[in-house]
C-alpha cells in the first residue's frame, strides 16, 4: 500500500467553507467577492488536494535563503530542529486572502509547541505585502521571491510553478511531511497535518 495519502477535498464541503471564512474577511475586500463568486480570473490555484508523506518516503531537506519584508535574511538552517508550515502566497490571490486568517490562528496556536509559519510570497515587493499583513493582522514573516524565484527553485517538485496557494509543512528535519495544494478550505485539516508532525519528535 502507497505511503502516501492523496485526497481530494468534496465540492460541496469546499463552496460552505470558503462562504464561512468570507465571513471574517474585509467587507468591501472585492478580490474575495470575486473568488465567491467563482470568478478565478487572473490567477492560478491548486486543486484542492492534500497529501500527506509517511516518514520513510519523504524526500530530502528543503534547503533555502531569502529575504523578508524588513530587509533581513532567513534561511531554511533558522528552522531546522522545528516544524515549519510554508504558506505560498500574493496579495492579490483572492483564495490567498481567504486563507490568511485561518493561518494566522493557526501560527498562534501552535507557537507554544515550537512550530514556526513563513510565507513564502511569489510576486509582491515589501511595501505591497506589508499592506497585506497589516490589512489581516498576519505577524509571522514572508520571503519576498518575486526578483529571482530561487525559493520557488528550492521547493520546486513540491509546489506546482505560479500555483497559489500551496501551503507545506516541513518535519524537523526540513523534509515535506504534508502538502496543501489550494485554499485552506478546512482549518482543521492543516491543525491534524501540523499535530501529526509534532507527534513524529515528542
């Protein structure tokens, strides 16, 4: 039996999900109307799987190095000894700022275990996804690659190329342990994919 499980989330859950995080968006944010309206015009999503990665058939340590919003440099060698949740993101991807508070919570939750959250931003420049961060409250930091795309290179065969969003969880050896290709529809999916993880070292 594969090590590695592949699943596709339902229509029906997917469309009552996004209607309830909509909930806690911006009111007049017109990028989230138009993705609940099922307008995805001008931009590229993932399709809603999420796949989770036995340890034995996981691949090598993610090694790579950018540069967030305030100007400093952080590296995958910064992460290592600690869980990781990668969030691939742009400030105009409406399932993007779909996603951002549920990530939020999320990284809050879990900073008393020692799990870490980056985002890993493909297009914007600084001022652009400060905005972005201030206008959701998201306070964990986002490598800028929108200048040479090395970080994409890095993760690439684990990120479809321009696919927003994918969020990935790394072990604590750097290693993609989870994968979730599209908006983060159920909170509840990621929070048992990073648990899991946790569990792997306790």
């Amino acid at each position: 039996m594969s090590a590695v499980a592949s699943r596709h989330a339902r229509r029906l859950v997917v469309t009552i999900a996004i209607a309830v995080v909509l909930t806690g968006c911006t009111a007049n944010d017109s990028l989230a109307e138009q993705y609940r309206s099922g307008n995805g015009q001008g931009y590229i999503s993932g399709d809603g799987a999420y796949t989770v990665i036995a340890e034995a058939d996981r691949g090598e340590a993610i090694e790579f190095e950018g540069t967030i919003e305030n100007g400093d440099t952080v590296s995958s060698d910064d992460y290592r000894g600690e869980v990781l949740v990668v969030n691939f993101w742009y400030a105009a991807c409406p399932p993007c700022r779909l996603e951002a508070p549920d990530l939020e919570a999320l990284s809050q939750q879990f900073a008393p275990d020692g799990v870490s959250f980056l985002g890993m931003n493909i297009y914007d420049q600084a001022p652009t996804a400060m905005s972005f961060a201030e206008e959701f409250g998201v306070t964990y930091p986002s490598i800028l690659d929108a200048n040479d795309g090395s970080v994409r290179l890095a993760f690439a065969g684990q990120v479809a190329p321009n696919a927003v969003p994918t969020t990935l969880v790394l072990d604590q050896q750097g290693r993609v342990a989870a994968r979730i290709s599209g908006v983060i529809s159920e909170p509840s999916v990621l929070r048992s994919m990073i648990t899991d993880v946790l569990a792997e070292d306790s």
